[in-house]
C-alpha cells in the first residue's frame, strides 16, 4: 500500500485496531486451553504412575532404563511390586587382561585368572543392579519392592539363564550406602531371597563357575525361559538381543519438526484462517445451565475425567479453596485443604490454577479430576473466603459467579449470594452418589457461609487452625 494512499491506509488502521483485541483474545483462548489440556493429561499421567497403573510404570520405568549399559525391562506390576528383568554381558565379555607393571617398572599388560574375571564380571553385575533398582525406584514413586532376575548367556553352554535373582525394597536400597566398588557386591545381601550363580566356598573363596540357576523356584521364570530365542528370527525379538534392543538410543531425526505447544500464531496466520473460515453453522445455545440455592444435578460422565472451575468476581480480592472429604464432611488431614499456601491436594488431583485479570473481573481456575481422586474422598467443597485483614464481607464482591465446565462444552454456573454478614462461603459441593445402581457424580449449588472468615470454615472441615 502506497504511502500516498491516505483513504486506504487509514481504513487499513483502523480495521488493524478493531482486528487487534479479538486476536488477543483468541490467542490467549487457545494458548489457556493448550495449558489446560498439557496440565491435564500431566496430572492424570502422573495420577496413573503413582497409583501403579501397570501400563503407565512399565513404560516410564523403560524409557529410563534405554540408555542403560545393561539394559533392563519391566515386566509387569503386581501391587506396588515391579518386575524386571536384567540383561547382563556375557563372562566371556569380559578383559583377559589388565594393566600392570613389570618387576623393573615398565607397564605391561597381565593376563587375568579365572577366577579374577569373575570377581571382575560380579562386581560389574552388581553395579548394574544397583542402579537398575535406584532408577526404577527414583521413576516409580509408588513402587515399594522390585523382584529382578538377571540374565546372561552361559559360558559352559552359550544358553541364556538366570545368574541372579531375588527381591529388593526401596527401604533396603535408599537406605544402605553406596561409596566404593566393592558396594556393589551387599545387593547379595540387602535382598530378600536372593540366590546368585557365584557362590562362596568352603575355604572363603568364590566359585570359579558360572551355573544356571534353578528356576523352579520362582513362578514365572522358567516360563520365560521356555519361550525364549536364543538367536533372533525374522522380524521377531529374542531375549538373547534384550541389551541391543533396549540399549539402543535412538536419536531424534532432524528432519522431523519439533512441534512447541504454545508457539504464538502470528497475527497474518489468524487473519487469514479468520477471514477463509466457512461460516460456522448455527448451534444449539452453549449458555452453561444457572443453578439455584440448593439445586442438585448428576453430573455427566466426561465432568469426571476433567472439570474446569472459574470463580470470577469484582469489587474486592476473594480466594478460591477446595476441601477434600469423606462423607463426614472432614478433611482425612491437612494435606487435602486446598488453598492458596498450598494450591495441590491427592497428588495433582486438585489443583488451583491462580487468578489472572478477564476483562473488568478477577477470574481464578481451577482443574478438579474426580476419577483420579483416593476413593476416601467422597466430596469436594468448593469455597470462597474474603482477606479478613480488610474486614470486607461478601457483600463487597460484584458480578461474582461460579462457573464449571467440562472437555464436552457442558457448563453449569452459580451466583452465590452477597451476604454482608460472612466472609467465607460453601459455593458448591461435588459429592459421590448412586444413582439407578451406578455409581455417579452430583452437583449442589450451595452458597452457606461463615462469619468469621476462612478459620471457621477450615475448622467446620476439620483443618487444624493454628
């Protein structure tokens, strides 16, 4: 557009000014619910790894243990028991020789005894076990016990087998200190029923063998044993191949973008899909459902998996607060009061979000999963409560309104009332329910409050108030 061109260029600024604040807000729409969704799938991620949801462990537990030297794989979950299985190299991997010096001080190189390597080659084991067993502890919190087996090719038969197994605690292992090589060798001793291939003589010494070891013992591992490949076929995985399968680190193509979630579109991109969007068809009204005082509603089944909280407000400074309970409306301990000293309660199942300026309000959000929740809770308060400190009551707030969303669009909003005798209220509450014999979710629209503030509705909630 040509400087001269006056008429043009100022109808070019003034659709440019008109434009600008609806792409903010659109952009900032999208970006806030790219969060919502990234913190969402985080949560329930991190909701199934510390409730031990087998699949979830066994793939965090393996992408930690695939740039390990001896590569290990779990298995399976029982409980709060992993199951993993280690490869560990062949004895006939390891050196024959080692540095020395020769009687006039010259290095040399010195040929290893039997025996030797095999000290060599058990230490080097132990190793591998002790960090196998500190990673997966340190990727899985609500792992308490591993029971590992070891497995290597045999030197007498060239045959895989078993050369070591047994059960180790997090206790055990988080306990006991790890300073020197010769650590390496107490995993024989800090496990519960442990059996080992190299074994302790009579006289003090190791055994100068390496013998399978006798799987009958422990359900399961003759069975892997039985199924096994010694040697890989086409296309098909062995055990004999574990460590080159699982040691492999696959380095990213460069080729392939890299995708940033919250990269910003430019104000040219959003025009554009804007103005070569088709018309969107009408819809059915998405006015969220206005509840009533005391009006209960059963919540759908998508809301459980996923239910966004917004409190907006004006006039005064409010706070959002969730209390997690039993059916007798008390909090088990502290730890599930969820306010602003403490914005996390059952470990990411509820969470305030923080307050951030829409508009003339104040608006703070909250992300509740009920599916994710410890089945001890069976109701989540929603509240509000003033700073006592400037003796404002609820009465101060304007356009103060509760509002809850689901993944689906579904909605519902509350309008608590402007009491000017309290300072704390009981917006809403989400309880567990039967409904038709199933098990569901429902909602009530409260809006009961205390006077003096969020003290007394913490100690009505059972939350020790110092």
């Amino acid at each position: 557009m040509g400087r001269l061109a006056r008429t043009e260029r100022a109808a070019a600024k003034l659709r440019a000014q008109q434009d600008a604040p609806a792409y903010l807000a659109a952009e900032s729409a999208r970006l806030a619910a790219v969060h919502r969704h990234l913190t969402d799938e985080a949560g329930q991620w991190w909701q199934y790894l510390v409730c031990n949801d087998e699949a979830t462990v066994c793939e965090a537990v393996n992408t930690a243990f695939s740039d390990n030297p001896a590569a290990g794989c779990a298995v399976g979950v029982d409980g709060s028991v992993l199951s993993v299985v280690m490869r560990q190299q062949e004895l006939d991997a390891m050196p024959t020789q080692t540095p020395g010096l020769t009687p006039s001080g010259r290095p040399t190189l010195k040929n290893l005894t039997k025996r030797d390597r095999l000290v060599w080659w058990l230490n080097a084991m132990g190793s591998n076990v002790v960090a196998t067993l500190k990673e997966a502890f340190a990727t899985a919190p609500g792992i308490t016990a591993i029971d590992l087996a070891v497995l290597t090719r045999l030197p007498d038969t060239q045959r895989l087998g078993f050369v070591a197994y047994g059960r180790w605690t997090r206790q055990a292992i988080e306990s006991a200190p790890w300073h020197t090589a010769e650590d390496a060798l107490r995993f024989l001793d800090l496990g519960q029923d442990v059996a080992c291939s190299v074994t302790t003589t009579a006289s003090g010494n190791l055994s100068s063998t390496v013998k399978p070891l006798d799987t009958t013992r422990v359900p399961g591992l003759q069975e892997l044993l039985d199924h096994a490949q010694d040697e890989s076929g086409a296309g098909e995985p062995s055990l004999a191949g574990l460590d080159i399968s699982l040691g492999t680190n696959s380095s990213i193509d460069a080729r392939t973008p890299v995708i940033d979630p919250y990269r910003i579109k430019s104000f040219a991109e959003w025009r554009q899909e804007t103005s070569s969007a088709p018309p969107a068809p009408s819809a059915p009204s998405a006015d969220p459902t206005a509840l009533t005082p005391g009006q209960t509603l059963v919540l759908p089944e998508e809301a459980w998996h996923g239910l966004h909280i917004a409190f907006g407000f004006a006039g005064a400074d409010a706070d959002l607060t969730l209390f997690l309970t039993g059916d007798d409306g008390r909090v088990a301990s502290d730890d599930d009061f969820v306010f602003y000293n403490q914005p996390s309660g059952a470990n990411g199942g509820a969470r305030l979000l923080g307050k951030q300026p829409e508009g003339r309000q104040t608006v703070e959000h909250a992300a509740l999963h009920l599916s994710a929740l410890p089945e001890q809770v069976r109701r989540v308060a929603i509240a509000i409560n003033m700073d006592v400190d400037t003796g404002l009551t609820c009465e101060s707030l304007t356009s103060a309104a509760l509002h809850l969303s689901c993944t689906t669009g579904a909605s519902w909003t509350f309008q608590p009332p402007a009491d000017p005798n309290i300072r704390a209220m009981v917006v809403a509450e989400l309880y567990r329910h039967i409904v038709a014999g199933h098990s569901a979710r429902k909602l009530r629209a409260l809006g009961q409050g205390w006077a003096d503030g969020l003290d007394g509705l913490a100690r009505a909630y059972g939350v020790d108030v110092e």
